[in-house]
C-alpha cells in the first residue's frame, strides 16, 4: 500500500512540475515584455500553483490566438470593393489632406496599415456631452427605423432606461424591423433570464459576449467587449461612453451627475461601424449576415467630415487604437487635451505624454476627482507625480463623475469613443472609436474641455508633494495591480 502511495506522489510529482515547467516555457515563448516575462517566471518559482492560475486568467496572449475570425467577413466581395474604393479616394486625396493635416496625416496612415481602417470623407458629426440630449437622440433615430436595429453595448441593466430601451426594442421588433441585440456577459451580469426571454419572445435576437460559467473560467474571462455600438438601416451610428443604465442618465438624485460623451454619425463611417457589429455578431451568434444594400445603403450627405472608426482587441495584430493614440500625441505642436475617467498609463503611453510636454506643448488631462473604484482610483492617483515633473496639467473633476472618453490635439485631430488611458483598454478589451479629422469636432471637444476646467481643481506639484505618506503607499501598492486594472 505505501509503495502504491509513493509511486502516485511520484507520478503526481512529475505531473505537477511538467505543468510549471510547461506554462513557465509559454510566458518565455510569448515575447512579453522582459519586465513582465520576469515577473510571472518569479511567480511561478516562488508560489507556483497561484502562478499557473494568474497565467491562466491573466496572461494568455489572446491577440496571437486570434478568437476572432475576420477573414470570412473582409474576403465578401462588396465589403473589399468598399474598402478599395474609399483606400483609393483617400490616396487620391493625399497631398490635398496633407495641406490640411500636415504632419497628422500620419495618424490616419498608421490606422490604415495597422487596423485597414478605412478613411472616410463623406459624413455628417454631431456631439453630445448631455446624457439627457444622448439618450434623446440614439432613441429618436432608434425609433425611425424602418428595416434594421444592430446595438451592441458592454452594460445593460435591468432599470428605468434598461426597461425603456427593452420596450423601444420590442415594439421595433413588432413592427417588423430585424431587431439583433449584444450584451456583454459580464457587464450585464444583472440582466435577468426574463428580461432576455421577453425580447427574444417578440422577435429580438440576443446573444451575450463571451458567457462566463465556472468550468469555464479561463483567460478569457479577463478579456471583454467593452463596445457601444448602435447602428440604425445602416445609415446613421453611435459610438461614445455611455452604457443603458440608470446611473449614466442623470434623471435620478442618488446617482452623482454623470458626463459623457457620444458621436453621432451619418454617413460612410456607418458602413465601417456596420462591418465591426458584424464581426461581433458572427462570433457572439454564429450567423453570417448578408451584406447587400439593404444593410450598406448608399448616403447622401452634403457634408465632408473625414472619419475612422477605428477597432482594438486581443483579435488583432497591433494595439490599434493606443498606437493611434501615441501618433496622434507625437505629432501635437500646441495642445493635447485627454478626458478619461481612469488614467493609468502603459510606458509607451506615459512616456509619449511625458515627451510631449518637455518639448513644449501644453498636455493637459481632465480625471475624476472620486472615481467609481477605490483600487482604479489610487492606482491613477499613482501616475500624477510624474506627469507633473514633466510639465504636464492634470485638473480633477468635482461636478461628478466624468467616464468621456476622448482626446483633441492642435484643433485637427480628435478621437472619442470607448477607450480609456489603460492596460485593459488598450491591450485586454475589445474597444472602437472614433478618430475624426475635423476642425469643428476638434474645437467641439476643445471647448467643452475648457468648460470641464471651470468645475475642476488643478493639482498643483507642491501641495501633490505634501499629501499623506500613507496615501502615497496605497497608491504604490494599487499601482502593482495596474496591467489588470
């Protein structure tokens, strides 16, 4: 019997140290940053069982497993004729944009290459910064539809605007217009079985992204889809901040003010947010939808407003979306203004700021003073001090809660969407925005940044210096958990 028990443990032994020696041959293969690779090796060396499961939920590098499948989508034969006719008027228009763009035009070349992110030239902008006038307009345009509703959002609950957006969808779906919905699984994680049931007894088909059950608790529960998207007979779409949850609308006192900000668009740039919300659709369902006129119809619009949508996520080759971001801040020559409700920067981030700032440009950045997480929190407090030795102005916000996300640079570029200045978003989360190439759009986010300021308080260095000893540890210790957060 004991030499039975001994041969087991020996078997379990080398089972044991062929995993660790397995996952530990993984991260080295991964290429990860040094740092990171260092890290995890130390993790798996010193508490190896909690460093397998760490490995497991946190560290996969989904972006080279590609669980997106794109090319069934992007090889139809409409969609690549699209993309190379609005490729070839851009380049056609080259050396008039760069006129206009100068130095920017950069940006929209690095979102061709990187993400094939169409530029489109044709499109009417509106933006919104009142989630009263938000929710006005996306349920107006919703309401006029006549064949199609595509809404895709990473929080919907089951509240007063949850249910009022149920209903709107409901009788759409009555009405004989083709009503697809998408939620993320972990977002919406307080939807109720019934909420769901009604939909899909009216008509409206529902999927959620990604279901989280135990069994299945694998690094993919650490990647999200933090998308908003909605999309109206292919002809008018929204992206921005705002989820459909009460806490977003301001209609009731217990919340704190809310600011947001959210792009309507009509025009080409629908067809690009069209094609995302199928990508989405294809993977969270398993249908292919056809892509015929009826879905991409033809817009007529007076209005030249050059746009890229612009998609991110572990499914694609590059950190589209931050390395964007980074173009877009090395290119500025007089301003950079960034709204974010959570600021914790990657070193490539960090570091682009940082330059910018000591070069001479005025980098200004608008933050929550009270932020929704007390861990998210500390850990952006723990990047002010160095964003202040650098010459760069950080103000807190005090009329509320500021979850806008967006950034305008020299009155020419600007980008909004769902992407925060963080590790999740730009490397963990499926997110879209909008990068825009437009005076009007850049001066619009311009002015409401300096609007912003005028409830805000500067953090000056000196007084940054003096606060707390122990809410400089705190801050240290939270900014250890900042690749997760």
């Amino acid at each position: 019997m004991q030499f039975l028990l001994n041969s087991w443990t020996v078997v379990l032994l080398i089972i044991y140290y062929g995993l660790i020696l397995g996952v530990a041959f993984g991260v080295v293969l991964d290429n990860k940053n040094p740092a990171k690779t260092l890290a995890y090796l130390l993790v798996l060396l010193f508490v190896p069982i909690v460093g397998v499961l760490v490995y497991v939920l946190f560290g996969q590098n989904l972006r080279k497993q590609k669980i997106f499948k794109r090319k069934a989508l992007l090889n139809n034969k409409l969609v690549q004729e699209w993309q190379q006719d609005k490729t070839q008027a851009y380049k056609d228009s080259t050396d008039l944009l760069k006129r206009f763009l100068n130095e920017k035009i950069k940006v929209a070349n690095l979102l061709l290459r990187n993400d094939d992110a169409v530029v489109t030239l044709k499109n009417e902008l509106n933006v919104y910064h009142e989630t009263k006038e938000i929710f006005a307009s996306m349920f107006d345009d919703m309401q006029k539809a006549k064949h199609h509703l595509h809404i895709e959002f990473y929080i919907i609950d089951e509240d007063e605007i949850g249910n009022e957006l149920k209903n709107l969808l409901i009788k759409k779906a009555k009405e004989g217009v083709e009503v697809r919905l998408s939620f993320d699984d972990v977002g919406s994680r307080k939807l109720s079985l019934k909420f769901i049931n009604d939909l899909k007894k009216a008509g409206v088909e529902v999927y959620s992204f990604m279901p989280v059950f135990f069994p299945y608790l694998t690094g993919k529960a650490n990647y999200r889809s933090h998308r908003k998207i909605v999309v109206i007979d292919g002809e008018v779409g929204y992206l921005g901040g705002i989820n459909i949850a009460d806490r977003y609308t301001n209609r009731i006192k217990k919340y704190a003010y809310w600011r947001d900000t959210q792009i309507r668009l009509k025009g080409e740039a629908v067809k690009a947010l069209q094609m995302h919300f199928y990508l989405n659709w294809h993977f969270v369902s398993k249908k292919v939808l056809p892509i015929n006129g009826l879905y991409y119809p033809e817009i007529e619009t007076e209005h030249n407003n050059l746009v890229q949508i612009v998609a991110s996520g572990p499914d694609s080759s590059w950190p589209t979306i931050m390395q964007g971001i980074i173009m877009a801040i090395n290119t500025a020559k007089d301003y950079i203004y960034i709204t974010t409700p959570y600021f914790i920067p990657n070193e490539e981030v960090a570091s682009a700021l940082e330059v910018a700032a000591l070069s001479g440009v005025d980098v200004q950045i608008l933050i929550p003073k009270k932020g929704d997480s007390l861990l998210t929190q500390s850990a952006s407090m723990s990047y002010i001090k160095q964003m202040l030795d650098a010459g760069v102005k950080v103000f807190r916000y005090n009329k509320g809660f500021v979850h806008a996300k967006t950034i305008v640079v020299d009155d020419v570029v600007a980008t909004i969407g769902t992407t925060n200045m963080d590790n999740r978003s730009f490397n963990l989360n499926f997110e879209i925005n909008a990068f825009c190439y437009d005076n009007k759009v850049a001066r619009d986010l311009k002015n409401q940044f300096i609007k912003d300021k005028l409830t805000s308080e500067e953090i000056l260095l000196n007084r940054w210096n003096k606060r707390r000893r122990t809410k400089k540890v705190i801050e240290s210790l939270a900014r250890m958990f900042a690749p997760l957060l």
